[in-house]
C-alpha cells in the first residue's frame, strides 16, 4: 500500500476500482492532476501506477483486492475506510464475457456477475452510507452493451444494463441527501480488453464506427471529470454514451 499522511484535508477524496490500467489508469492520472486525492484498487499495482503515485507524493494510496471474491471485497471496504467518508466513488473494474451464452461456462458467468455487477453495488453501498451526511458523486463506468445487443455479448450486457438500473435507483432514493448518480456507457475502446478479438472482429467494430476507429481512453476522461464537477450538479440518474456513433 501506497500511502501517506500529509495529504491536505480540503482534498477531494476518489475511490476507484480498475485503477492500474486501460480507462482506470486515464482516470487516475487526470484526477490527481485535477487536485483529487485518489485511493485505488487492482489485483496489483502496476508500473505505471507507481509512477504516477512518486509524480504524486501523498495524493494516491493503493489497496491490492480481488473483486472476484466477496472475502476480499469486505476487507477492502473496511482497508480503504470506504464509510469514513468520500466524495466520489467511480465503479471502473470489469471483466469480458465475449462469448455466446451457450459456450460460457456457469463459473464464467457468475465471475462475470460478481466483478461486473455485485461488487460494484457492495462497494457503493458502503460508500454511500460514508456520503449521507456531506453529498457525493457516484459514477458507474457500464457499457453501450447494456442498451444494444451485441453477438456474443448477451451476458456482458446484462451486467450492464444492471449497472444502469442500479445507478437510476440510487438517484432516487439518494438525491435528497445531495447524492448524484450516472453511468458512462462507452464504446468499444481501445485497451487490453479489446486487444485480445482478432483483427476481424476489431475491423468489423471500426466499420460500424461512424467517426471509424475505435474510443481511447482519453476519450471518455472529459465526460467523468465533467460528471463528477460542481458543473453537473443537477445532473444526476442518467447515462452519457461515447461510442463514436456506433449506437446512433
């Protein structure tokens, strides 16, 4: 763990999971160029992490966790002091599940479902229950495949889409204690994750592209700092999708 104690008490405070690579690792650098103190979760800490966390001294502290493993997502509530009080939680961590159903295995699928879709509402109940008393900003990264069917995404999709309808909850039930609630649904960008289809697939992604080439990281940055900003105070129970075009 990456910590320290001289970090100023009038910082803002991010908790973010998936934060060693792809979009979690775009996020981190901008919210701690932003001022943010950001405190992180992976399976490990990545080279690239632990630059950033010297370029940042006592800005950025890091908890190793396996959100696959209910064990160790009850540990992490209580090592990143998730009820202690944060001003924005950003749900980032997930894992693919490119396949047709009928090829995915049980076990595949109920990882899915936990990485994707029940951890990520365990943590922002705890984190929620820090929020009741000084407000926040949650924020679930979920995907265009929660609102388009896409071949061989049906159970992706479905932890998707679950993110969605978690997310329009909590700005009900929440809004009065000045709690917002929104949903980034990116395209298909260009990270480990998509890395691994076959050149084919990914040509036929770009093709249906209209902008014609697939999101970067840096593409959905804007939208998260915008979100998470006193700018979009009254935004809150809705989805911002930065697809492209693909889904227009």
């Amino acid at each position: 763990m990456d910590t320290s104690s001289d970090t100023p008490i009038s910082a803002r405070r991010v908790f973010l999971t998936g934060a060693s690579r792809g979009l979690g690792l775009a996020l981190t650098e901008a919210l701690l160029v932003d001022g943010w103190q950001v405190v992180g979760t992976a399976r490990k800490q990545s080279p690239a992490l632990e630059t950033l966390a010297v370029r940042f001294p006592g800005r950025f502290e890091f908890h190793s966790a396996n959100l696959a493993d209910p064990a160790s997502v009850t540990q992490l509530v209580t090592d990143a002091r998730l009820l202690d009080g944060y001003d924005a939680f950003i749900s980032n961590a997930g894992i693919g599940m490119d396949g047709l159903v009928t090829l995915l295995s049980p076990d595949a699928i109920e990882e899915g479902v936990q990485v994707n879709l029940v951890t990520p509402m365990l943590l922002a109940r705890a984190v929620l229950k820090g929020m009741l008393t000084r407000g926040g900003s949650l924020l679930f990264i979920a995907s265009i495949a929660a609102r388009t069917g896409f071949s061989g995404l049906a159970a992706y999709g479905a932890t998707k889409a679950g993110l969605v309808g978690f997310s329009r909850g909590l700005a009900r039930e929440y809004g009065s204690r000045n709690i917002r609630s929104n949903c980034i649904l990116p395209g298909f960008l260009a990270t480990d994750m998509t890395a691994s289809l076959d050149g084919s697939r990914q040509s036929q992604l770009q093709r249906r592209t209209p902008l014609g080439r697939l999101g970067d990281p840096s593409d959905v940055v804007g939208s998260v700092r915008f979100l998470l900003s006193d700018t979009a105070r009254h935004i809150t129970g809705t989805e911002v999708t930065i697809d492209g075009g693909m889904t227009a």
